[in-house]
C-alpha cells in the first residue's frame, strides 16, 4: 500500500496531526502556533474575525475537485470576507472533519492547497481541529487586521456602485463540473466534458474561477489605506443577493445599469457555443468573489487608477438613491425590480450547489 | 404546524439567519458584530485563538443531548483551551451545519446554550456562518486575551503534577446515556435508564459532567495574573493522553501517584453499586475538562489558596522528573509504565464517543 493512499483511520488521529503540523511553518505575529491548547497571535488593536465552510456534497463534491484546490478554496473564500472589510488576512484556523476511510494523500495534499494560498497571502496556519465526520467539511476561521473597517451599512444615496473583475464564470464553472469538464491537481485541464477543444481555453478560466477563486486582495489591501469607498461587500451569493443586502444595511435603493453588467467573457463564448443565460449567471450566479462597492461619485476616478495599479478591472454598475432597500434594473429606459435569487443553502436549486 | 417544529428547509437560510441574528446582543470590545463581512472586535495585543467541533454521531447523538446544552457545550469545550492558556474569553463565531430537517426549535434552543453560557463566561458572538450539511455539526472559534501565556512546554523536573477537579464523570456519563439515563434541557434527570432511582444523584451529576462540562475558567483567569504554574494543558482527551503530550511538549517523565488520582466519589458510587473500573475511567475516559498543571513544589500552597478562593478541588497527583517522555504510575512503591489511552477520533472503540 503507498503511504498516501493509507486511510487516515489507519494512520490514527496523532499521526495525521503529527505530520500536518510537522508541515506548517511559524511565521510572523505568531507568539505560540500550532500545538498548544490555542495559538497565541499578534493582531493589533483592532481584530477582524470571520468563519466559513465548505461541506462536500453541499460546496463541493471530491471527485469533482482536487484536494490542493479545495485547500486553496477554503482559505480564499475567508480571504474575500477580510477583503469586503478592507482588512489585511494574518492568522487563520482550521478545523477538519474527516471519514476515516478519505485517503492520507487528499489531506496531504488539501494541506499543500491550505500552505500554498497562506504564503500566498502572508497569512498563518496557527491551528486547528481535526474530527472524524461522516460527511468530509473544511471549517476555516481567518483572523485580519484593521485600522478602519469598511462596512456593508455605509453606501448613500448618490454613490456610485462599483464592481471588481467580471461576473458569472464561477457559477458556469459549476455547470461545467456538472457537465463532465475537469482540471487536474495543479489547475490544469483534463477534461472539456461534452465541450469541444475549441472552448478549451474559455472551459479552463471558468473552471479555475469555480474550484480557485481569487479575491482582488491586494487591491482591498491598498483600500484599507485610503477613504476611497463608503461601503463594500464581497460577491458571494451572487450580485443580486449581494447587492440586495448592502442595500439593506445601508437603507438605500439602487439602480443598477443593465447593460453595464460585467458579464465574464469567457462565459459569453460558452453561452454563444452552447446556449444558456450569460447575464443570469452574472447576476444571480454567486461566488464570484468579487468586491461590490459604494463609491461617491467625484472619488470614483481615483478609485479607478488605484484598481489599475492593481490590475484589477472595476466597472461602475449602477447608483444608489434614496428610498427602502431595493434593487432596479435599468434596461434603456426602463426601471424594473430585480429579484434576489440568492442561493439558499437550505433550498438547494438544480443551479447551484454552493 | 407549530413554528418550533418547521424545518429551516422551510424557513429559508435568511430567515433563519435573520432569527438568529435578531437574538445576539453587541457586547464590550465588538465594533462590528454579526451581520458583516467579518467582525471587527478589540482583543488586545496578544489574542488566543481556538477551535473544537461537535459532530453529530462522532460526539454527540440528537437524542441523547438536549440542544441547549449542545449549544453550552460547544463552547464550553473552546472555554476550556482558552482557560488552559490562563486567557480570558472574549469573542467566539459559530459555523454550523444543519440537515435541512432540522426543526426550527432545535436551532432555536441551541443558541439559548450558545448565549447563556456567553453571558455567563462574558464571551460575545459575534458571527458565524450556517452551511446545509448531510450531518449536523457545530464549530466554534473562541478568541482570548492574554498578557502571559502559559504553554503545554514549560514543565520541568522537580515540578509537582496538579489536577483541578475529580476525573471520570464525562466518561462515566456517556456509559450512562447509552445505557438510556437522560438529561432535559434544563440539565433535570428525566431517566435513570436502567439504574435505579437510588442513583438518581450520582447519575444526574455524571450526565451533566458529559452534557454540560464546567471548566475551572474563575481559576483559570485568576491563574493569568499570577506566574504560578510552569505549564497547563486541558483534561479533554483523558489524563494519561494528556500527561503524555505535555511530558512530550516539555521533555520530561512523569510518576503519577496511583492513589491520588482524584476519580469522582459520583462515579466511584456507581461503580460499586453496577460494576465497572473507575480508575480506568479517570485515568482514560476524557472529557474532563478539567486542568493539568506543573507547579513548583515551593509554589503548590499558594496555588492550593487560590483554588480555595475560586472553590475548585486541586489534588497533587504526582511529580515531574528528568527523562525520556514519559508516565509511569506509582503503586506502592513500584513505578508501572502508563499506556496513552487517549481517544482516537479515526478509531472510536466502544469505550469513547467523544
């Protein structure tokens, strides 16, 4: 039997944590990692704190997603919320639950994907916890800094809405797992599914946008250090949903610009080669892991060339105006509701499994 | 249908959410509470951080614990880590995953758990996250504050060995539920199981032990203030495994005097009256959460009085001494080596659900 694919029941509990913590590095601002009854961390004086999970067979299923992926993922999606906050990542906690039978390699190699995207992005493994579980989940709480938060109940009736990067190539990436399209442990692709070699290159991007997300970090990192925006969200659950709940915090309205939409290019293609609702994934979609923010309108330019420092691509969506937490859509002249079509974890759709 | 008994299914992920969220006050030290991209809260300098999961089948049964006290007990086991630190508990999130069946009124009374025993440890929620999952589960992050830390590593020979506390109610406990003896969600007897109501003491403190553990925390915080105590490490996977790693962390054996360990009179009742082994119970059932710590044999009277403030049993249970890793028990006077019969998550024998 090759040492990584001995089940882990075998191995026992203290092997798994012996060779796990024998792999994680102590880096700066940790006083006492991994080891100890808690991590003892440098923050300063203000803490950000956030927690989110991926379970299989609710976020994730393990034959459509390769162990280093899913350890990147883990961490990102925590990443996006310290970024929604303006907040630099610095220390982060993982707690496993593990079947006995998942293989030593997987969690070997869910930890290369956890160690890779921390040094990535300066961020500490400083602890965690490891169960046995039916059910395989991945529970990672990340623990930022700030000096200034940026809140989700900051935007006012005349700021501009504003959005980082493209939209709807995660949730087509879905599709594509679904579909039969793979990428390998290192990000490449070994499979298109039904799809063709042509759309090879559009299959890829979609794909690497589903299982490795990439939030504009630096980009937020450099808004922690300026007033630039009043307030920000990360895109999660989708732009409606999301847009929907800044605006319900803020207690504003918004008008957002139909034809302005960032739909992600690489999904257009798909949709022109294949069929399907391009716009309704950008809008409804979720976990893109872009930032939405609320901008006044004369600091929208300086917003603009900070993003193009970071080479992050930012379109302005669409303004907020006073009235109850609504969201339009502006289709030429037109103003029409648009639902949130949020994705409910408990009232999982055929469209969504995240 | 009365509102207890909807399922979150039916609810939604908002609602619940919005419930939940609708319950959790905004306590000292928390900027940005629940409902943001990440809390923001003030931890001082030095933070602690810890995590510890419950998982439905692997810790806990549904029918077997009353939900409140899964909620109290799933911080009640971080409180532990963080006491065993000599920190003092500030903010926890809480990430849980829920099957979609899961009655409203479930979740409704496990956070009456989670907030009480907030309150009574003046810890703030202060977010979270709630995921569907084919098996219920429940994470917890606590962060702590502390000027010193007090590490598992700082043991040294000639220190005497310290427990707070008596051992073996949990592990007693968890024999009890299995043998159908119940707890309400007050914590009240409503089953002895199949002892009889004579027990009904002895089996109402040993439930309680297991549903709802008290960690000495008032000792614990009073310790922070004082340099007391060389190392500590919390009684949670059983004293034999738990001596054993902070032999290992320290680099020192240990003699363990046989007739001092502190096996609960409850148990000790118990097992007179039905049979069993309590030493082995002390020894290895877990659960305790209790507190083990390395003292200088000149600091031991100071330590006593400070344990008497504070109203937690402290026994002297053996001493520290130069040496490869080790425990052996004293037995009159002939030194046993002491197997780690600590629990293994990935090979659960009959004896531990925990």
């Amino acid at each position: 039997l090759n040492d990584t694919s001995v089940p882990i029941g075998e191995l026992g509990e203290r092997e798994v944590l012996r060779r796990l913590r024998a792999r994680i590095p102590q880096g700066e601002g940790v006083v006492v990692g991994v080891g100890d009854d808690a991590a003892a961390v440098e923050v300063g004086p203000l803490a950000l704190i956030t927690t989110d999970s991926l379970v299989e067979g609710v976020h994730f299923k393990r034959d459509w997603t390769p162990a280093r992926l899913l350890g990147r993922k883990a961490l990102s999606i925590n990443l996006s919320d310290i970024a929604a906050m303006a907040g630099v990542p610095r220390h982060a906690t993982v707690s496993l639950g593990l079947p006995p039978d998942v293989p030593w390699g997987f969690v070997d190699e869910l930890y290369d994907g956890l160690l890779e995207r921390s040094a990535e992005t300066g961020v500490n493994l400083v602890g965690g916890n490891l169960s046995a579980s039916p059910v395989l989940f991945i529970d990672v709480t990340l623990l930022g800094q700030a000096t200034r938060v940026v809140r989700r109940s900051g935007a006012v009736s005349g700021d501009q809405l504003v959005v980082t990067g493209t939209l709807g190539a995660a949730a087509q990436g879905l599709k594509l797992l679904a579909q039969g399209a793979r990428l390998d442990s290192e990000g490449e692709l070994v499979s298109t599914g039904v799809w063709t070699d042509s759309s090879a290159v559009a299959v890829t991007a979609c794909l690497r946008a589903q299982l490795d997300p990439r939030p504009p970090l630096a980009f937020a990192r450099a808004l922690a250090e300026r007033e630039l925006v009043h307030a920000a969200i990360d895109v999660s659950d989708g732009l409606s949903g999301d847009l929907w709940q800044l605006c319900e915090a803020s207690g504003v309205a918004c008008a957002l610009e139909f034809a302005s939409v960032p739909v992600d290019p690489q999904v257009s293609q798909l949709v022109r080669a294949g069929g399907g609702d391009a716009l309704s994934l950008a809008l409804h979609g979720g976990e893109d892991y872009q930032l939405l923010l609320a901008a006044a309108p004369e600091r929208v330019d300086e917003l603009k060339e900070l993003a193009a420092v970071f080479n992050t691509p930012l379109t302005i969506l669409g303004q907020f105006r006073e009235g109850a937490p609504s969201v339009f859509l502006r289709v030429g002249g037109r103003h029409m509701p648009l639902d949130r079509i949020a994705h409910d974890h408990f009232r999982p759709t055929g469209a969504g499994a995240s």
